[in-house]
C-alpha cells in the first residue's frame, strides 16, 4: 500500500509540474493551492531552474501573499540574482506578516552576510541568543560571520564555544579545522582535538575530524587510526572510510585504500569523486582497464568532473591508445583550463601522435600557468631531446634554471644534454652544481647512458664529490 501511495504521490508531482509548465507556456489561468505553490518552486528550486522557480514563487505570492515559506523562497531567488535590497524589503514585509520568526531572522543574517554588513549580521545574531535553547548552531553562525569578514581568530574562537555546547555539530568541526590551517595553528591545536575525543570516545565526528587535521599536517599513519576509530564507533561512516582511502593513497598503498573506496561506495553508493579515486587507485596499481570502467562511471555521474576526464586521458596513454587519450585530455582542459597537469598531459600524448607544433603549443601553455613547476620544463626539453635537438633543449633548461637555481634535477638533466652535445666543460660545471645541491640525485644520469664504458666514467666523477 504505501509503494502505491508513493507512486501515487509521484505521478500527481509530474502532471502537476506539466500542468504548471502548460500553464506559463499558453498563459492560461489554472488554479493552484498553496502547498502545490511551494512544492513546485522547491522542486524547480532543487533542479536548479531558477527562473521557474521565481516564476512558481511570484504566481503563488500573488494568491497567498502571507505565505512564509514562498516569502523565504522569494527572498532566496533574489539573493541568488545578487538583488540584495529586493531580499530584505520582501523579508521586511514578512516580519510584518510572522513578527518574531526565527527563520526571518536566519535569512537577514544570511543576507547581511552576502552584503558584507557582518557587524549588524553579528547583532543580530546576539539577539537570537537569547532566544533558542540550540545555542551551538548560533555561534556556529558567529564563527561564519567571522569567517567571512576574515577575522579568523574571532571565528576560531566562536566555533570553539559552539563545539562545547555540541560537539556532534559536524559543520563547526569542519570549518574550525579550515580556520586553523588558514592560519597556520593546527599543529599547535593537536591538544584540542585529543581533548575533544577525550571528553567523548564515542563521537565518531572527534575522532574523524581529529584525522582530518593530522591529514591536513600530513601525518597520514596518524590520521589513519584516527579514522580507524570513526568507523569503530560508527560502522557506516562512509566520509570517514573515503577518508581513510585517501590516506592510504598518500602512503601509496593502493590495496588499503581500494578496499576503503569500495566500503564508502557500499554504504552511500557511487559517487563521483569516489568513484573518480578508485579509478585512480587503479591507475596506481597498473590495471588501467578497471580503472577507466571507474573514471567512465565518474564522467556519467558528473560529466563536468575534470579529472575524471584527465584519468581516463592517462589511462588511455598508458595502453598506447594515444588518439582516444587527446580527446579525454582536451575535455579535461575544456572544463578546467589552467590546470598544468592537464597541459603537461596533453603535450606528450600529441608528441606521441606525431602532432609536434601541439605539442609545444601545450608545453609552453603548461609553463604559462606553473613556470615553478620543474616537470614541465624536464619533459618539454627531453621532446626536443629525443628529437636531436641538444641546443634547443639546453635552451630551454637554461630559462628553467634562471626561474629554479636551486633545483637539482635541472642541473643532471643539464649536464645529460650537454654531453649528448659535446660541450663537456659546461657540463661538468652543471654536474658539480646538481651534485652539490643533492648528491643522491645523481642516480638519474645513468637511465640516459646505458653504454656501461660512459656510466663508470661518470661514476668516477661523481665518486670525487661524495662526502663534499
């Protein structure tokens, strides 16, 4: 009986919905009550069709002026517009209309805030405290004001206070560990956190926000027992198992983390950005296949999900499908174009179809957007290498080295062209440079010399500056 009444209620929601688009479409008169007026504008409001729903909001308002919830709509569609003094003369005749309303009051907050007004959002705030009993959700709001005026000590301070009325209020976990990171005290807060899972062993929000802050610190061993936790206290914690995934993926171990991704999916189904980091897991595990079958299944939930497109560009490249591989990185770029990485992709998968002027044309997009980035340059100048052209390489090395002097890998890459070009002394010059700011990283050399006789006579080079 009730999947009938579901389905029921379902089929009445779409012909009301073509009644009311057939309605706009021949403008012809068509009676709604009210709670049909604000199901509608909600509806259109969740699609994110605005101008259905301002159209659905103004038709009701014209029947049911008094109505709060089409008067908060209202409110709502004109702030997404930026139409700020619109918002509060309508919130100002709902005040009229609801004297007293905690949900007005929200909504001037919310507006005040947008207008940048925070010192009358703050007021009115203050007010509201004396009015709920809930008082953790109105210093979270304080916090936010804060937040947004940029004064992040008042709203760590104010976040604070609302974790110690609740300390199960997730968002205030969330944004205080923003704030401390932006501010640089979340290593000096470590004491905080253990403090707060202390007070209470049992709140799986403690302990998986104790790990997001160990993450933020890069102490990923860490942050994984903290999330280990989480999921004990709460078995179907999906956050805190994609999280953990994603730890394990920063201690490249791709196993752990797979069968982390896999559990989040199980208990909250596929996601994009889940299924986007199984597909990378794969990836790091070699087994390009399942890991396009994961990247595809991103892009169909998500077809704006760049880096689903940038994976399965990466994939294709390494099963030597390079044709298919320039399309998926060129949609990456389409949706995200100052994106390096995807340029740097791009440029050696057109190198590899032969399309060289694209190439460079990706490269030196790649170099535009990250001149510090020593990757672009080492692989920009190794296409000019492979193509015999040792002076153009040393070239563009030299330019990088101008940017980068204390980057050792530029220098070996050097030295690596200059042979091949027969200008020895210069390269010797770059060997010491690259030897004195990192010894170890003379293995690199060998990988371009395979021919055993030039290896020891380097190798006897490099063994006069060991210990230097």
């Amino acid at each position: 009986m009730m999947e009938k009444n579901f389905g029921e209620r379902k089929d009445y929601m779409k012909e009301t919905l073509l009644r009311f688009e057939r309605m706009l479409k021949n403008s012809e008169p068509v009676f709604f009550d009210l709670d049909t007026y604000e199901k509608v504008t909600v509806h259109y409001i969740e699609k994110g069709d605005w101008e259905k729903a301002f159209k659905a909001c103004e038709l009701g308002l014209s029947d049911y002026p008094y109505s709060l919830d089409l008067l908060l709509h209202m409110v709502q569609l004109h702030s997404n517009r930026g139409e700020h003094e619109m918002a509060q003369e309508i919130l100002e005749r709902a005040s009229l209309f609801h004297p007293g309303d905690i949900e007005i009051s929200f909504m001037q907050i919310a507006i005040s805030n947008m207008m940048g007004e925070y010192e009358e959002a703050l007021e009115l705030l203050e007010n509201l405290l004396q009015r709920v009993d809930d008082k953790d959700e109105i210093y979270f709001q304080m916090g936010q004001t804060y937040q947004n005026w940029g004064k992040y000590d008042d709203a760590i301070k104010y976040y604070k206070r609302s974790l110690r009325n609740n300390l199960n209020n997730e968002s205030a976990l969330y944004e205080l560990a923003h704030c401390l990171d932006l501010v640089g005290q979340l290593e000096s807060h470590l004491d905080y956190y253990n403090e707060l899972v202390d007070r209470d062993p049992f709140s799986q929000h403690a302990w998986y926000n104790l790990g997001i802050a160990l993450s933020k610190l890069e102490r990923y061993e860490d942050a994984v027992k903290a999330y280990e936790y989480a999921t004990l206290v709460k078995d179907d914690f999906a956050s805190a198992f994609f999280q953990l995934g994603n730890s394990y993926m920063n201690l490249e171990k791709f196993e752990d983390a797979k069968e982390q991704y896999l559990k989040a999916i199980e208990l909250e189904g596929e996601q994009p950005e889940t299924c986007c980091c199984l597909g990378t897991c794969y990836e790091k595990l070699g087994e390009y296949e399942v890991a396009i079958k994961y990247y595809r299944q991103t892009v169909k939930l998500d077809n704006q999900w760049d880096d689903g497109w940038y994976g399965l560009g990466i994939c294709f490249s390494e099963l030597g499908r390079w044709y298919e591989a320039v399309g998926f990185l060129r949609k990456a770029i389409q949706i995200t174009e100052l994106n390096p990485d995807y340029w740097l992709a791009l440029a050696e998968t057109e190198f590899k179809v032969g399309n060289v002027v694209s190439a460079f044309e990706a490269f030196e997009k790649a170099a535009e957007i990250e001149p510090s980035n020593p990757d672009v340059w080492l692989k920009w100048s190794h296409v000019l290498f492979e193509q015999g052209n040792y002076a153009r390489a040393c070239d563009l090395l030299q330019a990088a080295i101008d940017e980068m002097p204390e980057e050792a890998d530029l220098y070996y890459r050097m030295t690596v062209y200059q042979i091949h070009g027969g200008q020895y002394r210069e390269a010797l010059v770059n060997l010491e440079i690259g030897l004195t700011l990192d010894y170890d990283g003379h293995i690199q050399l060998f990988e371009f010399f395979p021919d055993l006789e030039k290896q020891k006579a380097l190798f006897r080079i490099i063994e006069q500056y060991r210990g230097k």
